[in-house]
C-alpha cells in the first residue's frame, strides 16, 4: 500500500515489483498475490490493462489510519479507558498533533458563547458573512 500511495496514481505489479526490488529481492508472484489480496479485502481497485491490472488506492493513507483507530476503538469494551491508554503513549509531538486535529473539526467558541447552538443572532440563521446584510 505504502507504494501505492507514494505513487498518487494507478500501477501495475511489474512497477511495485521493480521498486521493491532496489531494496530487496522479491518474486513477481508475490507482489502479485499481495496486491490481489489487497483487491479482495477492498483496499486496491484494479482495472484491465492489455494483458494487466493497473491497481489504485480505493482510500488516502489518512483515511486508512483512521479506519484502523476507529476499529480498534469500536472493538474496546470500555472505549474511554482505550482513549486513555492510547493517549498516554503519545509523545509531546503526537498530542499537540491531536489538538491541532481537535481544533480543525470542532473549533474552538468564543469565551462569551455566541457560537453556542440558539445564540447569536436569535433567529435560528447562521450568521451574515462579512459584507451581507447588516446596515449600509
């Protein structure tokens, strides 16, 4: 997959096949099952190519590493203790990485809370972006 990634487009076997063989050596066979095995577990889509499959990421690196914490968190029978725990191994780094993650989807409100769901303008509207409405 990481290759897959790296590459942002569709590839063959022979392509993952001759980057993975600069490091080490490897059979054709053996790219090829992974990479079919990938394809049946729903990770890689594949399309026709002459005689080939060009395979391609069904998701980013991203979403595929959230999808592996959301997992693990689901399969937890106490999930806030599993958020501990998992909290607890971060490093400094990973934390401020995880409220910069935190501020992004739930952003902060103002201290005096007219951000707060039925505050604010009072009329169930979302505020007026800058140059509409208002006075002239």
């Amino acid at each position: 997959m990481t290759r897959v990634w790296q590459w942002n487009r569709p590839v063959t076997v022979r392509e993952v096949l001759e980057d993975l063989q600069q490091e080490r050596s490897i059979a054709y066979t053996t790219v090829m099952t992974v990479m079919d095995n990938l394809h049946q577990k729903g990770w890689l889509r594949r399309e026709h190519e002459g005689r080939a499959y060009r395979y391609e990421a069904v998701s980013t690196r991203p979403a595929y590493a959230a999808a592996l914490m959301h997992e693990a968190w689901a399969a937890s029978d106490n999930p806030a203790a599993a958020l501990v725990q998992f909290f607890s191994m971060m490093s400094p780094e990973q934390r401020e990485a995880l409220r910069d993650a935190s501020r992004i989807v739930q952003p902060e409100a103002p201290p005096d809370g007219t951000d707060a769901p039925g505050q604010g303008t009072g009329s169930g509207a979302p505020p007026a972006e800058p140059g509409e409405g208002g006075g002239r």
